[in-house]
C-alpha cells in the first residue's frame, strides 16, 4: 500500500474531515483513504463520454420520433 503525504490543506478543511472521521469512529487516515478510494472507483467524465459514443443506438428512436415526442409533449 501506498503512502501519500498532503501538503497544505486548509485548517478548516482538516478540521472538517476530522470531524467526519470522529463521526464514522475512524482515524484521519482510514476515512480519507476510504473517501480516496470512493473518488478514485468514479469514472471520469472523458471515460463516461467514450461510453456513450461507445453505444450501439441503432435501435433507438429516431430523431423524428424523439421531436413528435417533444411536441406531442408541449401540447
């Protein structure tokens, strides 16, 4: 496992994950590593982008069908 060192952080900032840390009964440490983690699991969104393009939409609607949708729906 990897140890990182943070430099700079904001009083206010620490004294808030402290906080959050003391409310879940972990160290600093385990809660920022576990939040690290939840951030790290998350797909950018260049990597959400490439899915979309990624898509067969060869069986979805139509762009006529999605603009009668549209309008049928403002009427």
């Amino acid at each position: 496992m990897t140890t990182l060192y943070i430099r700079e952080v904001p009083e206010a900032v620490a004294a808030t994950l402290k906080e959050r840390a003391a409310a879940q009964g972990k160290s600093l440490s385990a809660y920022v590593g576990a939040e690290l983690a939840r951030i790290a699991e998350r797909p950018t969104n260049e990597e959400i982008a490439a899915r979309l393009r990624a898509r067969d939409r060869s069986s979805g609607p139509t762009v006529e069908e999605i603009v009668s949708a549209v309008e049928a729906g403002r009427r």
